[in-house]
C-alpha cells in the first residue's frame, strides 16, 4: 500500500509549479498520491487555488518511471520513506502547510519526540561553541532529541556534543541520502547513524543540488521542533531564515545574545532587538522554558529557595497569583496584577531565579 504511495508522491514531487502545499491540498481534496495522478485535469481544477499551469505535468509517463527507480535506489541503499499521511511521520512537522508531503531518511524515526533544534553560523566562535557545550551537557540524561543541518559550525557542533552526551540527534540534509554535504561531515553522518539518529531530507536521488535546497531545508529544521535555539549568527545569516519560519509556525525561538561589535552576535541581537526570539538569559532559564525535565541533581535545595524581600511587594503580588493557577499566561498576570509588562518581566525573572517559578511554552508560568 505505503510502496505504491510512495511511487506516486515522488512522480509528482517531479512536476512543475506544484510543491508542497498544492500538493498537500490536492491529495486531502482527491484522495491518495495514485489517484490524484490518475484524476482528469477537469476534477483536478475543481480543487481551489488549482489552475492548468499546476497540474500539466501530472500524468507524465517518465516521472513515474523515475520514480520506479528511485524506490530501487531507496531499497539498495537502506532508505526508508515516510508520506504526510502516516502515522509515523513527526507531528511537529505534520501540522506545517508547507511540510514535505514525503521524507526520506536513515535511521531511528521513533528518536524524534521532545525535539530542539539548534542552527547558527558555519563560523562558529569559542563562545557559541562552549554555550552548545554547556546547554546539552545540562539536558544530559533526559528524554529529548536534537535537530541540525549538519552544515559546518554550529550545526556541527549540536550534533557532535549530543553524541557526546548520548543525546540522539537528527541530521536534515539540503540534498540526497546518497550525497552528504559539507564531505567533511561524512564521518559524522555514520556516527549519528550508529547512535539511534537520523538523516532526512526532502530530497531523491536525482534532484541533484541547488542553493534553494538550503532554504527549503531550514523549514524543515523550524518545523521539526516547538523550540529553536540561534546560537550566533550575523546579519542576513541562514538562521534568520530559519527563525522566519519558526516564528511562522508559533514555535519557541531563543537566541543568544552578544557584544555588538561582535558580527556573529549581531544577528542573534538583532531577531531579539525585534522580538523574533527571546534573550537567552542563562542556561538554566534557557532549560525551564523549554518545559524539559531535568536531573534531580542539577539543583540542590539549597538554590531553590531565595528569600524575599518584604519590601519587594510586586514580587510577592505576583508570586500569589501564580500560586492561584496550575498555569497562568504572562498577560493574565499583568491583568490580575496591574502591572505592565515592560516592570513585569524582570520580576518574573526575578521569581524563576530566586526557584520559585518556572515558564512553560508560550510564556506560561507555574510554581515549581
């Protein structure tokens, strides 16, 4: 059943003018990938949004031929698929309009659950390399998985310390399973593999390379988690890119700052400056926001608890009204509180410091 699917998603992967979300809206409309191929272009045209231009490349004798030797390909070289709608293709992704209507990877799909994506520059400085050091060396022994696009620097660097720290991470590619690029990173592609990761990408054999394929790739990498962490990038860097689309897709986006003299901290300054990320205050902040688990021992009691001034009356104003709730939103503090946002924050800063509070996704918070 999924083999033929397959067959037919990756003939009309081939056509022109078509892409993802025609793609996707045409085979929710007709039914599977067989029979949209085999549809009338008269029923084709009914679907919204789907004109003659879309669709005159489906039914092309040859692009089902090379879709018959591309699942050869695929069996000869232990690559396995997975379409949009399967149960096994990674929810995060699905619920993207643009997501890949089909995945080829390597490895352990079921790895790709509590996901974080972490992308950056391919000149990565001393700075953001020990930030990724200490960041997965924190999250050691929790059930989480890592994301990158095992391009120089950052990316790199995300996946050779996940291995580090037994942290399965997952590789997306901006070209074929048949092709790693940067070749430097050839050995790192086996290593993820041989620990329970995974090489994807969107990409067959024979799409060959294009400087497109990048772009389309950090979707991918947005799409994949609910968090994204920049660690340096400059201005106009990849990662903002991929920042766009994960603000798109209401993810979680944090970025390290820096000195401004710093090109590789510009970037980073700059998507904050315009609230396209949070600031990434410390490491341990960093971690309850992402709502992870962590080991019991990376706090002692000892740090839990800092007293609070009596004087500091909002704080206590606020510390009672999360005490209220199981969960209560940034703007329902303010309204509960009276407080303005810009003088709210530092306090529940203040609050998550002092071991009080911690912030959930979507800037939630609760008592610890």
């Amino acid at each position: 059943m999924f083999y033929e699917e397959y067959l037919y998603l990756i003939a009309l992967r081939q056509c022109n003018n078509l892409g993802n979300a025609n793609l996707r809206k045409l085979t929710n409309n007709i039914g599977s990938a067989k029979q949209v191929w085999e549809s009338t272009h008269k029923n084709l045209m009914a679907v919204d949004g789907i004109g003659k231009v879309r669709i005159k490349d489906i039914g092309n004798p040859e692009f089902i031929r090379m879709a018959e030797k591309e699942l050869l390909h695929c069996e000869k070289h232990g690559i396995s698929m997975v379409s949009l709608r399967e149960s096994g293709y990674p929810k995060h992704l699905q619920n993207c309009d643009d997501a890949p209507v089909l995945l080829f990877y390597q490895g352990n799909l079921n790895v790709i659950q509590n996901t974080i994506s972490i992308v950056g520059t391919r000149k990565l400085t001393s700075y953001g390399k020990t930030f990724i050091q200490e960041f997965l060396s924190e999250l050691r022994g929790n059930p989480i998985c890592t994301v990158s696009g095992l391009a120089l620097g950052a990316d790199t660097c995300a996946h050779e310390e996940s291995l580090s720290t037994n942290i399965p991470t997952v590789a997306v590619l901006a070209q074929s399973l048949n092709s790693i690029y940067p070749a430097a990173n050839k050995k790192l592609a086996r290593q993820i593999l041989e620990n329970n990761g995974v090489l994807m990408t969107e990409y067959a054999s024979f799409d060959g390379a294009s400087k497109e394929y990048f772009l389309q790739r950090n979707r991918i990498i947005a799409g994949l988690s609910p968090h994204l962490v920049v660690v340096e990038t400059a201005y106009g860097g990849g990662s903002v890119t991929t920042v766009n689309c994960a603000n798109s897709y209401n993810r979680d986006v944090f970025a390290l700052p820096g000195k401004i003299t710093d090109i590789y901290s510009q970037g980073c300054n700059m998507l904050i400056a315009q609230n396209k990320a949070e600031s990434i205050v410390n490491i341990k902040t960093l971690v309850q926001n992402l709502n992870l688990s962590l080991q019991p021992q990376l706090f002692t009691e000892e740090q839990k608890k800092q007293e609070i001034n009596p004087a500091q009356k909002d704080h206590l104003k606020t510390l009672e009204i999360i005490r209220q709730s199981a969960s209560v939103s940034l703007d329902e503090i303010a309204e509960k509180t009276a407080i303005l946002h810009h003088k709210l924050l530092p306090i529940l800063l203040d609050l998550e410091l002092y071991g009080y509070i911690k912030c959930l996704s979507g800037r939630q918070y609760q008592i610890i």
